[in-house]
C-alpha cells in the first residue's frame, strides 16, 4: 500500500512544534544570558543547599541529590526559586521565564504527558520573584522557610490554601 503524504505531514507536526519550541526556548535563553552554563551552575547551587541542609537534619534524606543527579520536590522548587531569583528583576525577562514554561507546557500535551509539571514550575518562579533584593544566600534561606511554611500550611489545607508568591508548590500526595 502507497503512504499518504498528506497523512506523513500532519503525522510529523507535533514533532516538528516540539523541536521549534525547544529552539525558541534555548534561543530565548541565550538572549536573556541564561545559556546552559547559567542553568548547570543554578542547578549545582540548589543541589549543594539542599544537600548541606540534609546533612544538618533540615531536610528530609529523601530529598538528597545523589551523584547521578537523582532529586526530589525540594529540588525542582529551589532550582526554579533560584532562577526566578536571579533573573527576575526584569519584567522581560520574568515574562520570558512564564513563557517558557507554558511552551513547555504545549510540549506535554503534544507529548501526550501531564502538563502539570509546568504549572508547578511558574507558581515556583513566582516565589524566586519575590525574593529578588535580598542576597543569595538571604534567599536561600527564606525558600528553606518558605518550604517549610508551605508543608505546614499543605497540613492544615491542603493545595488550595497556598498562596502563590508565598509557598512553593510541592507534591501534595507527600504532605
């Protein structure tokens, strides 16, 4: 039986909007001087916090970072807090990283997965945000609070009752 080239172009759309949006996203990046290097160094800063306050008791064990680069929701959380951080003193560029997540989003759903992940991520970007103007390590610290006063307040009312800015979005199944 002869292919439909009809049917093998809109068969190869999603694919070809997948590779477009990573394109756009990495080409946005680069503009705002969030290359790659950028993002690694975010992900080690976030990485070695959380590590250093599992060996100090302030974290659980199971949100360790281990050497195959393995981590939990305290990770993804504090890995967007510290991007939002230290590039959301911008409008633009706090537009941009929204942005990025809803291309992501679009990727998901063309994928076929979940599309919540990135929801997740833009209500945590919202609280690197609201940190800009202290120091890093300043900031750090009062994600660390934040995540507290978020498992705290997940207790008491489950999701509904976070605030975005404020609390950091968790999985709830885990609080």
């Amino acid at each position: 039986m002869a292919s439909n080239p009809i049917q093998e172009f809109l068969a190869s759309i999603p694919k070809r909007v997948d590779r477009g949006i990573y394109s756009v996203i990495d080409e946005a990046g680069e503009m705002a001087g969030i290359d790659r290097s950028a993002q690694k160094d975010i992900q080690n800063v976030a990485a070695e916090f959380i590590n250093r306050n599992v060996d100090a008791g302030l974290i659980d064990e199971r949100e360790r970072i281990d050497s195959e680069g393995r981590s939990g929701d305290l990770f993804n959380a504090i890995n967007h807090g510290l991007l939002a951080y230290r590039y959301g003193d911008s409008p633009i560029i706090r537009g941009m990283l929204q942005g990025k997540e809803y291309l992501q989003q679009g990727q998901e759903y063309l994928r076929g997965r979940d599309p919540r992940t990135q929801y997740i991520d833009r209500m945590n970007n919202l609280v690197g945000y609201d940190l800009v103007g202290l120091s890093e390590e300043e900031a750090l610290q009062e994600m660390l609070n934040r995540i507290a006063d978020t498992k705290k307040t997940m207790r008491a009312g489950g999701v509904d009752a976070l605030i975005p800015g404020k609390h950091f979005y968790l999985n709830p199944q885990d609080y």
